[in-house]
C-alpha cells in the first residue's frame, strides 16, 4: 500500500541511503541529477508522498484544520463553513476546504494527503459513497481527530453534528399527507447514506401513522446529476402519478419545478413539493417552497468546538457520539391546499 512506503523503504529499494533520498526531494544541488531521477521514478512507481511538511512540523502544531465537503453548490455547506471558520480562527486556526464531488475515492485521496502533517484535525461531511472506509483509520494512526457534521459514516466511531432528520421528515410528510396527499413521493440522492436512510424512515413512519401504504415505487434514488436526476423525476411523475413530493436535498426539488413546468403540472394544485433547504430565496419562489431549514451555521460551530475539545484535551477521541440540532419547518404556498 502506498501510504505504508516510507523514505527508508524508498531508499532499502533503491540501494541508497536515506539522507541521499531525502536530498532528492528537497531539490538540493548536492544530488547527481540522474539519481535525483531514478529516486523520483521509483517513489512515483511505488506511490510514494514525501512527508516533509509534517517533518518541518514535528513537535509543532500546523495550526490548521481541515474541512471536507461533498460541494460547493449548496448553501448549506458555505452556511457551515462560515460557522467552522469563527471558531477556527477564534482558536487562532486556519481553515483548508476540500470538495469530494460525492466520490468516496476522491475523499480518500483527500485523507491520505491530509496525513502528512499539513493539518491538525478535520471536520467532514461524508461524500455519500461506498461502504468501506478504512481509510479514515489512517487519521486516528496519525494522531488527526475528526469529527462529522451533517452526513456521517455509522461504521466510524467519532462525533459527529447533523439535524433531527427523522422528526422534521415526519412532519414534514405528516403536513403533506394534513393537506390533502396520498401518494407522496420521497426522492433521495443515495437513500442508504446517513441522511438519505433517516430522511426516509421520518417519511414512512408518517404514512403508516396515516394508514397509508409505503410505496416503493414512490421512492426514487437518483444522482446529484442535474440531468440525470431531471429524467429520473420526470419517468416518475409519468409513471406514478403522484400528487406530492418530498425531496430530501435541494436540487431535487429545483429538478422537480422545472419537470412539473415541462409537463404542465401546477404547484400545488397538481403537485405538491416540500424539501430540505437552507435556500434564502424560498419564499421569492412562485409559489414560495415549503423547506426544512437546517441549523447549518450552528452545525458547523458546534462541530469545531467538539474538534477543539479533544485537540485540547477536554474530551477524548474515537468516542461515538451524535448531536442533534433542531430544523426549523417552514411551510409555505408550495405544499398547501389551493
């Protein structure tokens, strides 16, 4: 494994010493170019990074910490990034932002960088994908606490923030189901990753309070892909008929307007629609969208104080523990009988 490739592996391999392979790295003048050469092919070959910042750091604090976001298209996030930046620089910390684009891969590539010293503690939202994350032990080897806000991993005992996701889903669909609805759909983007699976137990359990069946065909797990999520939406509302849609994140409500444009459906006579957002302009829209606003400034401080409580010793690391923070339910015109 790459990340296992140190520089006196590096220099067992090639028959040199370590001082002659740390000089490779650091461009000195004093190496025979073509060694210089020969080192760099072999640790490219063998995937190797060298870890000189963290030897520049060794003994001392980076005084940095690291966030890791599935996007920036979100409000959401640059609301919980404003939160973790206050208390970052209260604490006379700097902030680095990552974007994992939803790709688990993509993460652990982040993670693996973040290992080598560049920072002392990360705060992450969850990319959403794949089942396996050894990768993250890489941080509690190397001393680097993390703590999640909003999406978390449950095979990953540490903090983590998020919102009372079950409660404002179950009321969120009770108010539909209270205005008139019966064959309410409920669309998510990976609907077995932390907050797609809570969104959709709150949703179920309101419809069998109700007597209503859950109806997997009124259950749609799409992708973050404006396009493909627009079709996947529209092959829905055609073939299911449904006279309500909760959308579990933004965009898929903003895919569901313009299809319900598209196929000449009124909002909220036709269908009715109500998603989690953190959108300023919700009561702008016409009509005005009925959201589940989530608490994310607040989420982001409450996770950097958790950080900063176990980088100073105030609490311990790799214990499981979730924080709830309330969501405020915003009904307005779109999810009301006319």
């Amino acid at each position: 494994m790459a990340n296992n490739i140190t520089i006196v592996k590096l220099a067992v391999e090639l028959g040199l010493s370590k001082s002659t392979v740390s000089r490779a790295f650091r461009d000195g003048s004093d190496i025979n170019p073509k060694t210089r050469s020969l080192i760099l092919e072999k640790a490219k070959e063998l995937g190797f990074i060298p870890n000189l910042y963290a030897s520049n750091l060794r003994g001392s604090k980076s005084n940095t910490i690291a966030i890791i976001i599935p996007e920036f298209g979100n409000k959401f996030f640059s609301q919980a990034i404003k939160g973790i930046e206050w208390v970052a620089r209260n604490n006379g910390y700097h902030v680095l932002i990552y974007v994992t684009d939803h790709s688990a891969e993509k993460e652990a590539d982040i993670i693996r960088t973040l290992v080598n010293g560049r920072v002392d503690g990360v705060i992450m939202s969850g990319s959403g994908e794949g089942n396996n994350h050894e990768y993250l032990k890489l941080l509690e080897s190397n001393q680097v606490p993390l703590v999640f806000f909003d999406r978390y991993y449950e095979d990953v005992p540490t903090a983590c923030i998020t919102g009372n996701d079950f409660d404002s889903s179950y009321e969120a669909t009770k108010h539909l189901i209270g205005n008139g609805a019966r064959r309410i759909a409920y669309l998510a983007v990976n609907k077995d990753v932390s907050i797609g699976k809570i969104r959709m137990e709150g949703y179920k359990k309101a419809l069998k309070e109700a007597g209503l069946t859950v109806d997997p065909n009124l259950i749609l797990d799409t992708s973050n892909d404006a396009l493909v999520n627009y079709e996947d939406i529209k092959v829905l509302i055609n073939m299911e008929q449904p006279d309500a849609i909760f959308a579990s994140v933004e965009r898929l409500a903003m895919s569901t307007i313009r299809v319900a444009r598209e196929l000449g459906l009124t909002i909220p006579d036709d269908l009715k629609l109500i998603c989690f957002s953190c959108l300023d302009i919700a009561d702008m829209l016409q009509p005005s969208l009925s959201v589940v606003k989530q608490p994310a400034y607040e989420m982001g401080v409450q996770a950097t104080t958790q950080l900063f409580d176990i980088l100073r010793g105030r609490k311990s690391d790799g214990i499981r523990e979730i924080i709830f923070l309330d969501s405020e339910l915003i009904f307005q015109n779109s999810s009301k009988k006319a």
